[in-house]
C-alpha cells in the first residue's frame, strides 16, 4: 500500500502491473499511512553478494575495484536495527552512501564521441537538502541536486541524470583501452529515511516516465555500463 496518511487506503504499484517504478510509491509496510524512520517501515532484501559489496551488473568491461552493492535492497532508516548495517556511522544518524564505478574497457568499446549519463533512481527524499556529488580521476566533480518529493506524495519513485563527459570518466590506460573512473556520494546529512533503486553509468538517459524494475521493495543497483551494456542489475 501506498502511504498517503490514510491507513489502508491507495497502493503503492499505482498501475498494478506487479512491479515499483518511478512516479509509483514505496509501500507502507505497516500500513500506518506513512513511510519513514521508526515507522516500521525497515527492511533488509539485500543478498549475500550485496552484503560484502559484490553485485556489479553489466558486461564489456572489467571490473577494477567497483562497490556500492551493500546499499542495495536495504532501507537507509536511522531506526534500521538489523545485522549488517553498512553504514560505518551506525543506524543512528543519516545514511549517506557511495558507489565506485572503476573499470576498464577495450579502445574499440567506446568512442570518445559517446555521450555517457549517471542514472539514479531514488524514492522518499522529503528533508533538505539532499546532492548526489560526482567525483572523475582526473576532471572537476560536480554536485547533481535531488528534488524533493511534493507534500502528498509520501515514498515517491524519482529519477534522476546527469549528462557525462568522455573526458570526465575515461582516460587512455595507454595499452589499447580506456580506464573509466566515477565515484559517486549521496550527500544527505539530515534525511533519517530513503532508498535508492540503482545508480547506472550508461550511453543511455533514463527516461523519468516509469521504467519497470521487480517489487521486491526498494532497488538498489549499482551497475556499470560502457558503450551498450546493459547495467542494470534485477533483483529477485
């Protein structure tokens, strides 16, 4: 259900086609009529390669020391109280992730010409403020600024992207390829409660019209992707 400060009121897969996507809702889980911190609303659907940081999806590359799995399929609630918690910090303050995307393609992969996109889906940010800021080998970062969700849409699915340049995730490895490189911080120091559903680097933008992706709850990816590989990764 979805939660709209109503118990046992709307669903949270508005079109009921059995899955959660952006412009739907994270559910309710227990039903209260809200989605947030100590609302039993904590959960922990991550599997035993995304516990120890492993669960990159995608494929073309190889992978050089990627990571960011273990804030996948997990509420980032400072009222978490489950094993495993990954935040070094504790449960007990706001919950601020990194994903790492450190790879290596083949020259002939990717052509310097290729407009590549950071794609993240994210649900319940409502307490400012809230960046994602991107950090390149060897170019400037950047700060990519989150939307709140509007006032009566409480566990909103968002998307969000932010156009790449080559020259800011890829230099030369000088044998024959491109070492891409892009690490990535949800900077969010006041937020006690939100999910991500995957974070992509990808040759395509998403689309912020819904995209379908399994309810298993919140998603959470980190995923990979050069040229055209695919990186979203699925949950079961």
């Amino acid at each position: 259900e979805r939660a709209t400060g109503i118990p046992h009121s709307t669903p949270a897969d508005t079109n009921g086609n059995g899955v959660l996507q952006q412009t739907e809702f994270l559910p309710d889980l227990n039903k209260n009529g809200f989605v947030a911190t100590g609302n039993g609303d904590d959960f922990d659907n991550r599997s035993a390669a995304e516990k120890t940081n492993i669960g990159i999806g995608g494929n073309g590359f190889a992978d050089k020391g990627s990571s960011g799995a273990k804030w996948t399929d997990i509420s980032l609630s400072t009222s978490f109280t489950g094993p495993n918690f990954p935040d070094p910090g504790g449960p007990g303050i706001p919950n601020q992730p990194s994903f790492v995307y450190d790879f290596n393609v083949l020259a002939s992969a990717v052509l310097p010409t290729t407009k590549l996109f950071f794609n993240l889906i994210f649900g319940d940010y409502d307490v400012v403020p809230a960046n994602v800021n991107l950090t390149f080998a060897s170019a400037p970062g950047r700060t990519v600024v989150l939307a709140t969700q509007p006032g009566a849409a409480d566990g909103l699915i968002q998307a969000t992207s932010a156009l790449l340049d080559f020259n800011e995730v890829f230099t030369n490895d000088g044998v024959g390829g491109w070492n891409g490189f892009l690490k990535v911080d949800f900077i969010a120091p006041n937020e006690p409660y939100t999910a991500f559903d995957f974070t992509e680097l990808s040759v395509t933008q998403i689309s912020s019209a819904a995209v379908p992706v399994p309810a298993t709850l919140p998603l959470v990816v980190v995923g990979l992707l050069a040229l055209a590989f695919s990186a979203r990764r699925r949950s079961a």
